[in-house]
C-alpha cells in the first residue's frame, strides 16, 4: 500500500494520513492479536500510532496503561519497528471521575513530568515523537457537552505553566514535538499565542473527533488550525461504529448493539453523544445514502474524512485484522460532488447529533 506523507504542523514530523488507533488493545482486544494488527498495519504501509496513558479504554484502573504495556512489548519482540514509526500519546487531564488516572483537579508540571516517565517506561522508548494534552485541564465543553459554563471553571495549571512543563520535556530529549486533544478554538490560540510569546514548544497538532454526524469542528476550530498552521488528526470517523451500519437494525431509541460492538461496553458513552437517539437517526441516513451510491457505510464515512481538506492524518480504531484491512482498503476512494451535496443536505437537515 503506497500511502503519501504528510507533515506535522510546524514540525518535522513526517507521518502517513492514515493513523493506528489503540484504545481498544487491553480490553477489547488482546495482546497477541493487538501485535497482530500493528504488525500488519506497518506492514500495509501506515508508520504513525497513537495511544494515551489512560488506555485501554473504557476506563478501568485495572487497565489504566496497558495498551501503553502491550505497543512496548511489541516494540521489544520487533527490534527496528520502533525507528520505522512515528508514536504519540497522551497524558491525561485532570481526573473527570478516574482517580487512577489523576488525583485532584488539575494537571500540575510534576504530573505531566510523572506521566511522562510513566508512559516511557511502559512503551519501551527513549522518546514519544508527539506527545499530547488528552483533554484540557480547564474547563471546556468536550465529550457531548455543547456549552460553556464558566461557573464550572475550576482550572489549577496555567496554560503557560503547561507550556512550560512540556518544554521541560522536549529540552530533556523525552519529547520530540507536542500536541492537544479535545481542544476548542480559544485553546488553541493561546496555546500558540503563549508559545511563540516566550519561546516555548509550539503544538504541532489538536486531536478532536470528526465524522459525519459530528462536523462542529467545521465551524471555527478549521479556520484556525488553518491560520495557525496546526494539523488536525481525527478520531472516531466511524462514529464509535454508528457510521458502519452495525446497528442500523435497532431500535429508535439508541444503538442496540450487536455481541461484542465496542459501543455495549461504554454505559458512559451511550448516556453520552454516541448513545443519542438523533445520532443512530443521522448515521443510518448517511448509511443508507452510501448504499444507494453503491459503497458501504464504512467506506463512505472514512473517504469523507480521508479526502477533506481539514484532515492531516484520521485514526483508525480496529479490533480484528479485518477490520484493519477494510479501513485500509477505503484509501483512495473518492466521493462524487453529487454525493458530497447529498451529505451536505443531510448535516443542513440533521446538523451535528454527535458533537
């Protein structure tokens, strides 16, 4: 598979526009088929992984950085993979009820410093290439919340104390460049404003969700990555599974999910944008509008996230080498301008279900 490189922002960072998600490994997915999958994945060409401390996810302490473990086993059984690849994680944000993760409100220099030794150690490197900001420690809405609330601010850790913390690392040699995660507009502005102000790392990337039914990024978040010359990489374009027409079959009132759906496992997410019932409406649309243009579900929902213009690079999350494969296979796929007005009136119709 001939895939083309793209750059990282500001970077140096050279990475295909197709990226190997990890959260399921440790929980859906076991550790010899999750060596199994990042095997293949190199093999068909993709050299960019990412993953977090938190993972495996849902959330559990009891897997609280296993995924980190399993990719560094991998690491350790494939002696040159790890030069070949391009590895990102996260460090996660204050606690959101997961004091496994991170105890107290917010995300001090000694715990962003901590993490990081944590996620090294476990992953078996010397250095994470990108390493990013899972979710801001201030206050923000993220994951379903649309509103802002300032009354809800509770933040402990200045951006520019990050900024700082971060750059502690990159002149240690444990961080080549940095990133965000789940940021908004205004984060990213000031992470860039602060950086170049006191000459600290600037981000490279924002890794926020995108799919058809949750576009909002479309409405002021683009424009200033574009400005700013920060790439995008996007998570869920399958839209935890809803955009693959596994549960097009269900009920009206939220995705009834088949044995084994990654969506059964996550009571969190179902209360959450996933689990909506007008996100299950809007994704069989767009299902059903690829049928009628002769691709599948999953086809149609990553070429529209392979071929936008806002995308630098589009995670992929599998849990078996077929899934893999099929996601792989969907690069090159272009959709008619016909088609691409067709899903334009749908979002006009149904907007963003799951934003």
């Amino acid at each position: 598979m001939n895939l083309p490189q793209v750059t990282l922002g500001r970077s140096d960072l050279r990475v295909t526009p197709i990226c190997l998600g990890t959260m399921t490994f440790g929980e859906q997915v076991d550790e010899p088929t999750a060596h199994a999958i990042l095997s293949r994945s190199l093999e068909r060409g993709v050299d960019f992984i990412d993953t977090a401390e938190m993972y495996a996810v849902p959330a559990r302490k009891e897997t609280c950085g296993a995924t980190e473990a399993i990719i560094g086993n991998w690491f350790k059984a494939n002696p040159g993979a790890r030069r070949k690849l391009t590895l990102a994680t996260k460090v996660a944000g204050p606690s959101r009820g997961m004091p496994w993760v991170r105890e107290g409100l917010g995300m001090t220099a000694a715990d962003i410093a901590a993490s990081c030794e944590g996620s090294l150690r476990r992953l078996q490197t010397d250095v994470i290439d990108l390493y990013q900001i899972h979710w801001p420690e201030r206050h923000v809405p993220a994951f379903g919340n649309i509103h802002y609330d300032p009354a809800k601010e509770k933040s402990q850790t200045s951006i520019h104390e990050q900024l700082e913390a971060l750059a502690a690392l990159v002149k240690a040699g444990k961080v080549r460049y940095i990133g965000l995660s789940n940021e908004t507009p205004y984060g990213v502005h000031e992470f860039v404003r602060l950086a170049e102000q006191h000459g600290l790392p600037r981000v490279a990337t924002v890794q926020n969700v995108y799919c058809l039914i949750s576009r909002a990024l479309e409405n002021g978040l683009d424009e200033t990555m574009h400005r700013l010359d920060v790439s995008l990489l996007v998570y869920s374009p399958l839209g935890f599974g809803l955009l693959t027409g596994k549960y097009d079959a269900g009920g009206t009132e939220g995705p009834e999910a088949p044995k084994g759906a990654r969506i059964s496992s996550y009571e969190s997410v179902r209360k959450q944008r996933w689990g909506r019932p007008d996100a299950l409406a809007a994704a069989r649309r767009y299902n059903q509008l690829a049928r009628e243009h002769g691709l599948t579900p999953t086809r149609m929902a990553l070429a529209f996230c392979y071929t936008k213009w806002q995308v630098a690079s589009t995670i992929i999350g599998v849990t078996s080498l077929a899934q893999l494969d099929e996601n792989l296979d969907a690069w090159g796929t272009t959709l008619s301008p016909e088609l691409l007005a067709e899903i334009d009136a749908i979002r006009w119709e149904m907007r963003d279900p799951a934003a």
